[in-house]
C-alpha cells in the first residue's frame, strides 16, 4: 500500500489569465508608489523612497505585503485605467531572521496623507498595528506623512470627528505585548506624530526629519510668528531639548541599522527570553582603568561611559537618548551574550538625577521590566538636582514616579556603587523586592545626605557658639567623615566591598544566575508600559 | 599631516590648561579642566601628536562642542 499518487496533470488557466494579467498589473501601478515626478522630489529632498527603505531594513525578499492593493482606481469602459496606490506599504518582513510587521509611510503619495474616498467600513481587513498584536511580533513604523488634511473633508463632502482612538487602541496594547520602533523619515504632523512616542525606542534622521502636531503654517495661524519647520520640530529640538525623540541618526541607512540593533537586544515578544548572543568577550576580563576611574576628589569628573565600556561585552554597548538628560546614561548591552539594560551616572554632566534624566530611567526600566531583561545600575550619585531650575521643572514628582517604577518592576537588579550614593536619588539604585543584588567599589561613599552642607544644618547651635565657628564645622566634618568609609557600613549591614576589576565578573555572573528568575517572570507585567 | 580638534564636552570655564604649542602629547593625555555644575571636567587629547593650537586660557568660558585645542597629528 502506497500514498504515492500521479501528480493532477496541469490543465491550464481554465481563462482566468486576463484577471492574472490585471493582478500583475495592479502590482506594476502601487510598485510605481505616486510617480516618478513624486518619487524624484523625494530624492530631490534628500530621502529615500518607503521601498528603498524596505530593501535596507528587511532581510532580502522578506517582504510580505497586506493591503498592498488598496488604493485610488478610475476605469475607462470598466476597465483599469489608472491607478494610485495608499499612502503606505505594510507587511510582514524579517530582520535578522526574526519576523516583524513593518508600516512604511509614502511621501511620494499625497504627501503620505491619509486621503483616499470611500475606503474602509464592514470587510476591512486587519491593520498593522492589530497584526503585530494579533502574532505577537515586533512592530516597526516608518513614519513619513503629514496627517489629516482638509482637502480630504472637500473629498468625503464633510467632516468627522476626531475618533483616531478607534484603531490607535492596538498600539497601546501593543507596548505591553511586543518591541515597537518608530523612526521618523520625514516631517511628521498630527497622529504620525504622536505615534513616533507610542514606542519603546524611537529615531529621527538629522536635518530630513521633524515632527509636531502642526507644522509652521499651523502656529502661524495660531500663534502668529514664523519658525521654520527645523527650528519647530527637527533633532536639535527633540534629540537635545524636548527628549520626544530618543536618538539621531546621520542618514536613513544608519537609522535602518538602527532600528536592527536595537530589536537585536530584546525578545520578539513579552512571552519569550531576550535572544543570547554568542559570547564574543571573556567574563573574566579585567579592566585595569576601572580602578582609576574614581577619583577622591568627588567634583573630579569622568565619562560614565568609561565605567560601561570597562563592564559589558565589547563593543555591545548602545545607547539610548545620548543627547538628553545627560547626567543618567541609558542604554542596552551583552554581558556574556545575554541581553541587559544598563544605566550609569555621568559626572561629566554633573551626575545628579534631573526632570529628564528621570524621564529616561523610568523609560529604560519600563523596557526592561517588559521584555525581562536584567538591569545593572553603575551609581555615582550625587542626588536630585537642585535649584530654581530643577523646581520649575517638578522634580519633587519626577522623584515620586521614579520611586514608583523602581518599586514597581520585578527584573533581576544588580546595582555597583562605583562612588557617591545620596539621597532620595541616590534611593533610586536599590530596589527592596525580588533578585537584587548590590555591590560597592572601595571609592563608595553614601547617606541620606551629603556630610558638606549636612552639617551646618544639624549642629547648627553647636558651631554657631564656639568660639571659631568655622574651625567648629571644620572639626565635625572631619570626625563625620572619618565614620563614612564604607567598611564601617560593611561591619553592619553585610554590604559587600569590592575590587573595581572584578566588576564584569561578578555581573556576568548575576546575569547567568537571573536566567532561570526571568523565566518565572514571562508574560505581561503587572505594570504596563507607558511611553 | 592632519590636524584634530578637541571640542569642549560642555559648557562652563576654563580651570587650568595644561599644554603649550608645540608640546608633544600622546593620547588620553589631559589637556586642560573646565569647571561645570561644580565639577572638574577634564578635556583629554584623543589622538598623539603635536599641539598646534591652545584656543583658550583659564578664566575663559567655553560652551558645549567649541574647539578647544588643535592636535597635528604629524605625517
């Protein structure tokens, strides 16, 4: 007995070749995106087209699209005339090998704006966002379209309301659920705009790529003065100042290869592992600066970036948000191949926590408490930032949801006070609940307050009536610190000192021994991410 | 031949410079100190060579990326 049967011998095309033709046909007219006169000014404008970008970021021949013949068609004698694709390409790509759903926004179309008559209603099918939910995949959006446009209520012959809601709700969930990227590729306004936040991890391109709810035209009518759309909205303004977007790239290619990396590091959703790379640094490695890095003398700067390289994987390091709230580097990194999420103080920015180095941190320990990865907090910190400044800018409930994320999430902690620990901040760098681990360098040094200042406020009578106030404060700031070396906490507490070159050791090991906690933990957390 | 630039990490003013044209220096060498948010930021060669122009002096103030020290690198 056999299952072997005589294959159906071919009987043609049964004459469904003219709607196969019409296929192709179809394919050739939303391949041609607006037209070569929209696809010249886009390289004219220094950009790329949405299938050239496709071709970078996606593995070769990868794509596969949905939706891809929606579009405005107009027929002569009820055949196809012409045709204009929508204003986006959607589907499904892999990257690295590891599927993903990609939405590309096209300039080249309408200026990507929405537009596009009666579209939609009952039989729609499935969005990208709903589909990287629905599969559980990373979500990647390209973003390069302008928004609403009024021509379009011209179009439809009236207006509506504003109900983005309606099927933004997926990419809400989405950031509980799967890794989501937006890069902005152009100027981007109205919900484009806001969806270049609804991410874990977002980019723009210098000097090609800004983004605003309105553009310049926009404030004009409302607030009467020019500004030109760099000045508004472009990577000055939200790299450095406004921190709406995390990192800057030179040019499309190195953002696409942006956006790689950063996948690289994080699983393909929150009920799988972070991949593990193969280990390509030794975990015994000693870095000798490690233990110069610190000086005695705490207004004495270093590059915090310094004490990262001098731990994690070699050349694993990358970092997120580098020209905003600079006193906190944020970032992801290997440490013997397995993914973390890494964060160290920087005194060459003064160190001491402000309003946006803790927007930074809540973000990175959000990411990481979603996508279980453990984190290691490298401390030298000095504490809140203080001033006129840091009030404006409320730092008293920057401290509070600092405390509450910290609080909140469950990874594998490990945290290395490499030299001051103050403060509610310095608070900030110990989590009470679930595997956390702390070590301390020899140059560690901590309070609730710094001794400097600390002192005139709590013997103030004291020196105040000697008969040399000065020599009185002196004296007690030396006998006080004279008790603040960190063996004398280690006599009480059990705090466990130790030498600067054994760092990467020790990390690599607790990261080995978080393995089997994270996988206690898989699933969605019980606090959700917020962007 | 080639010449590098040294930009200020970050604004403030200038503590102390350490070197003088002509001056050989190999790289990570410490080149002068600004003080910023209290703190003594120190402004390292990246490559050796020779220093081919000191822009700034103590006292000066600097802002975030000027150029502070040029470094030929020789041929």
């Amino acid at each position: 007995m056999s299952d072997e049967r005589d294959p159906i011998p071919p009987t043609g095309d049964a004459g469904w070749s003219p709607e196969l033709a019409e296929l192709a046909r179809r394919h050739e007219f939303v391949l041609g995106m607006g037209g070569t006169e929209g696809i010249a000014r886009q390289h004219a404008n220094g950009k790329l087209t949405v299938r050239e970008r496709l071709a970078l970021l996606a593995d070769r021949n990868s794509l596969r699209e949905f939706m891809g013949l929606m579009g405005d068609a107009t027929y002569r004698d009820l055949e196809l005339d012409s045709f204009v694709p929508r204003p986006s390409v959607e589907g499904f790509c892999t990257i690295n090998g590891r599927k993903v759903v990609v939405s590309g926004g096209d300039f080249t179309v309408r200026g990507g704006s929405g537009g596009g008559g009666a579209h939609g209603g009952l039989g729609m099918e499935m969005s990208a966002n709903r589909r990287a939910l629905e599969w559980r995949v990373p979500y990647v959006r390209l973003l390069d379209s302008a928004g609403g446009s009024v021509r379009h209520f011209e179009e439809i012959g009236r207006t509506y309301l504003p109900d983005g809601n309606s099927f933004t709700w997926p990419d809400v969930r989405l950031l509980r659920v799967a890794p989501v990227v937006s890069a902005v590729m152009g100027s981007v306004a109205g919900l484009p705009a806001v969806n270049a936040c609804m991410a874990h991890f977002n980019l723009m391109v210098k000097g090609t790529s800004q983004v605003f709810p309105g553009g310049p035209p926009v404030v004009k009518a409302a607030l009467g003065y020019e500004v030109t759309k760099e000045e508004l909205g472009g990577w000055d303004m939200h790299v450095r100042q406004s921190g709406v977007i995390d990192n800057v790239a030179e040019s499309e290619e190195e953002a696409l290869d942006m956006i790689r990396t950063f996948l690289g590091y994080l699983p393909q959703n929150v009920w799988e592992l972070p991949p593990r790379s193969v280990p390509d640094d030794e975990p015994e490695r000693r870095d000798e600066a490690l233990l110069s890095l610190v000086s005695r003398n705490v207004r004495r700067a270093y590059d915090g970036h310094r004490a990262i390289e001098g731990v994690v994987d070699r050349g694993s390091f990358f970092e997120i948000g580098p020209l905003y709230g600079r006193a906190r580097i944020t970032g992801m990194a290997r440490l013997n191949g397995y993914p973390v999420g890494i964060m160290a103080n920087n005194r060459m920015f003064g160190a001491s926590t402000d309003v946006a180095a803790g927007d930074k941190i809540v973000r990175l320990l959000q990411l990481c408490d979603t996508f279980h990865l453990p984190v290691v907090s490298l401390a030298d910190e000095p504490g809140f930032s203080v001033g006129l400044e840091a009030e404006r800018r409320g730092i008293e409930r920057a401290g509070a949801r600092l405390i509450t994320t910290v609080c909140d999430t469950q990874m594998p902690w490990v945290t290395v006070v490499m030299g001051q620990l103050y403060g509610v901040a310095g608070q900030c760098h110990h989590r009470p609940s679930g595997m956390f681990q702390r070590y301390a360098w020899p140059s560690a040094n901590w309070g609730s307050m710094h001794i400097e200042g600390g002192v005139a406020a709590a013997y103030r009578s004291e020196v105040a009536n000697a008969q040399d106030p000065g020599a009185k404060l002196a004296e007690i700031e030396l006998r006080l610190k004279a008790i603040a070396s960190p063996f004398r906490t280690a006599e009480a507490t059990g705090q466990d000192i130790i030498d600067p070159r054994d760092t990467r050791r020790l990390l690599c090991e607790f990261v080995e021994e978080a393995q089997p906690v994270l996988k206690t933990q898989l699933g969605p957390t019980s606090t959700p991410y917020r962007p | 031949m080639s010449s590098v630039e040294i930009l200020a990490p970050s604004a403030g003013s200038v503590i102390d410079v350490f070197v003088t044209v002509g001056q050989q220096v190999a790289a990570h060498e410490e080149l002068l100190v600004i003080e910023s948010m209290k703190m003594e930021i120190p402004v390292a060669a990246e490559v050796a060579g020779t220093v081919e122009e000191v822009l700034v002096q103590a006292t000066d103030p600097v802002n975030n990326g000027d150029v502070v020290v040029r470094i030929n690198r020789g041929s």
